[in-house]
C-alpha cells in the first residue's frame, strides 16, 4: 500500500495534537496513559511528537477518553491557527473520574 505524502497542513495538524496530548497527559507517565488507553507506549510517543501526524480514529478516541479530553475539543483545538491555541487543564484521569 502506498501512502501519499502528507500535506503541511496535515504535518502542522499532527503537531498540534501532539502538544494537545502532551499538555493534557500533564504529569501523568506516557507509559500509564498508553497502557490505560490500550496503545502501545511507542505509539502514544510518535503522536506526541507529531511523527505520527494522522493517527487512527479509535487511537484518538481511546487517548482522549483516558486524558478526559472529548473529542469535540480536541478537534477544535487541533484545527486553530497556531497563534489561537487555547491552553487545556489537565484533565482527571479515568481512575479519578470513577472514583468521584
């Protein structure tokens, strides 16, 4: 299967979740996080860095739900002009969520 070459923006877009998923996991290990959205740390690390700029749906979906992210914000965040990037509070951890 060939792959097309991704667009800037798409690259510029993969950064940007990147720096989302970084600020949202906060403190929290890269290790637990992708352990506990059911991904692989490498993977979890390659979207952090932007080399994985267009990573599946579910990948997404099941980080996000672990960092308390909906998708709904991660999308709008992610498709802001860099200058426009509001800042995300780290969010409860799924454990956390339970537990209250």
């Amino acid at each position: 299967m060939v792959r097309l070459p991704l667009t800037p923006a798409e690259v510029e877009r993969g950064q940007r979740l990147g720096a989302l998923l970084r600020r949202a996991r906060g403190e929290r290990s890269m290790l637990d996080t992708a352990l506990d959205a059911g991904v692989s740390p490498e993977t979890l690390r390659k979207i952090e860095s932007g080399r994985v700029a267009t990573p599946a749906f579910p990948t997404i979906a099941a980080i996000a739900d672990v960092l308390g992210l909906s998708l709904d914000a991660v999308w709008a965040e992610i498709n802001q002009p860099d200058g426009e990037v509001e800042p995300t509070r780290p969010a409860r951890t799924a454990r956390e969520r339970l537990a209250s």
